[in-house]
C-alpha cells in the first residue's frame, strides 16, 4: 500500500485529497506548515510528498531543499503560481513534478500515478545492477554512494540519478530532453538548461579537470554520455 505525505495548509484541499486518496487504497498523513512536514518526511518513509509551495514557518522550497540533502523521496509540488520561473525553481531543487491550483483532481491523480510508476521503474532496473566501476569511480545503487578516488562524494538526488543512468550505458548518447523525460518525468521543451546545470554541477564534484572531463563528455550537437572507454 502506498502511503503519500501532504504538507498543505490550505484544509479544504486536504480533505478532498484524503478522499480520492484513500479511493485509491493509499495511506495519507498530513502536516499544515512546513517545519512539521519536514520533519515528518525526514522521520518516516513516503513513497510520494504533495508538496503546497507558499506554507506557515517554512516555504515548500526551503522545505524541498532541505528533503533533497538527504533524502530522494519523490515529491509534487503544488502552488498557486503559474509562471515559469516557479516551475523552473521546482525542477532545479528537485522536484518531480509540478501543478499549479486549481487543478482538475483527476490531472493531479494521474501525476501522481505516473511519478510512483517511474519510481518503481527506476527501482526495478537498478536491482539488476548494486554497483558501477569506472577508473577510480565506484558508484554503490543500493547504497546511493558514490566514491572517487576513495574519498565520498556527496550528490543530490538528481546529481546521483543522471551519474547512475549514463554510467550504466556508457558511450551510449542522450540529448538533454531525453535526460530531462528521464529523470525529471517533465515532457516539456524548453526547460533543458535545468539538465545543463545539474550536469555542470555533477562535474564540478567528480571531474579534476572540468576543460577536459573524463566521466561524463559532451557529444556536440546531441547532448552528454558517460565515457565507455573508461568503463569496467
């Protein structure tokens, strides 16, 4: 049975999410400001946060921010704001998904199936493989470690994600789209500056020369891939 966190302030909302939820035969729990719902995601195990942007004693970003350091439970972010820069902001703290109210019901059940259905995808594939090796990288999937040279490397979820996937399909091409469907889930042109960053960063962390990049090259015209010739 699937158990979903709601951190929303607003109680009408929650009440019709309760219902269709349970409908669903999943579990809810339910903070009304931020601090609480923070903690609470951090202490128990969810398979998804509904996450409301604007809460009382800890906006959803800071909220996101501080889940994603230390933990990759999936996460929509709901918020009354539409414009672009607030679904660019979602995607780059690492959210999953994003819906702006009111929205259809039926449209935030279907995101919210899709986002556990990729989850459990990801999970799937990465048991066929517990670890990675490349030319001083070791990447350990069931452990979310990543050690460089024998020392720990800390990654964000999504840092972690885009390594994982490339490294295991070494010389294999992606565009920036197809990383962003991929990992993010977001079916949206436009938004791939957001996978740019999150490879620049990556690099910053697992690159001694980031001129010259020995993991993670750039395929001119396409997009990224990890380096097969390095590979184990």
């Amino acid at each position: 049975m699937k158990n979903i966190l709601i951190i929303e302030d607003d109680p009408e909302i929650i009440k019709l999410l309760e219902i269709h939820f349970t409908d669903l035969i999943y579990t809810t729990s339910k903070a009304t400001d931020g601090e609480v719902g923070l903690q609470m995601a951090l202490e128990n195990d969810y398979d998804l946060i509904l996450l409301d942007l604007t809460l009382p004693t800890m906006d959803g970003v800071e909220v996101c921010k501080k889940l994603r350091a230390k933990k990759n439970t999936p996460v929509i972010m709901l918020t009354a704001k539409s414009e672009e820069i607030d679904r660019v902001l979602g995607l780059e703290i690492g959210a999953d998904d994003y819906i702006t109210k009111p929205f259809s019901i039926r449209e935030l059940l279907a995101r919210v199936k899709a986002v556990m259905r990729r989850t459990d995808t990801k999970t799937a594939e990465q048991k066929d493989s517990s670890s990675i090796a490349a030319e001083g990288l070791h990447i350990d999937i069931d452990k979310r470690k990543v050690v460089l040279d024998n020392k720990r490397v800390d990654l964000s979820p999504k840092e972690f994600e885009l390594l994982v996937l490339m490294a295991s399909n070494p010389g294999r091409n992606y565009t920036r789209t197809e990383l962003l469907n991929m990992i993010w889930g977001y079916n949206f042109d436009g938004y791939e500056h957001t996978v740019n960053s999150h490879i620049n960063r990556l690099r910053a962390k697992i690159e001694s020369d980031m001129a010259h990049p020995t993991y993670i090259l750039t395929t001119w015209g396409v997009g990224y891939k990890f380096n097969e010739d390095i590979a184990v």
